[in-house]
C-alpha cells in the first residue's frame, strides 16, 4: 500500500497494468483501458493510511478511497472503503470492489507466504 506507484505489480497485478507518476498523483492504467487519475490526499506511515481521490478517467462523478493497515493479535488487515457517486453505477462500482478486494487478498496473502 505505501508503495502507491507500484499498485499494478504488488496490489492489483493483472487488473493494474501501469502506473505513471503526476505530481501529487498516479494515473492508473486498468487491464481494460480505463485510465484514472487518483490524487494522493494522504499518505500517513505513522496511522498507515492512505486516502486518495479520483479525479479523471472513471465512470464516476465522485470517489474518494481510504486504505488503512490495522494490526491485532489476530493477523494484520487492510481495511479498504470508498465512497462514490453517481448512485447509478452502485452495481458497477460494487461488483469492482469485491473483484478487486479478492485480488488484494490473494496477492498480499501470497506475498506474506513468500516471506515465511
């Protein structure tokens, strides 16, 4: 997650496909063309956070993604939210969430088993 240049090889390999740097940005280049230009608002090592908006390229009028690292006796997490509008794109935006959150889950859990 803190390595926000990188999403297309160690967060979404495959779905990500490139990721080239603006100032205070990253434009991120999907596997079916779409292209989206995400501002970083915050990039927090210490709370382990990440919010970003996006501000061209999607379907979207609004989203606005939170990406935070929590730690407990129980494993280490990433606890991901959005918020986006226009509400008619709920099912599309949805349904590229989950996808992208089993992607994320896949790709970090198999990234930690390399390390054991």
């Amino acid at each position: 997650m803190r390595d926000i240049y990188a999403v297309h090889k160690r967060l979404l390999p495959g779905a990500a496909v490139a990721v080239d740097q603006a100032p205070d940005a990253r434009i991120v280049t999907f596997a079916d063309g779409m292209k989206a230009t995400e501002r970083i608002l915050e990039l927090d090592d210490d709370a382990r956070r990440l919010v970003y908006q996006t501000t061209e390229g999607a379907p979207l009028t609004h989203h606005l993604g939170t990406m935070v690292v929590r730690e407990d006796d129980t494993g280490v997490y990433l606890v991901w939210t959005t918020e986006f509008a226009p509400a008619s794109v709920h099912d599309w935006a949805t349904s590229l969430m989950n996808e992208f959150s089993e992607l994320m889950k896949k790709t970090l859990d198999a990234a930690y088993a390399s390390r054991l």
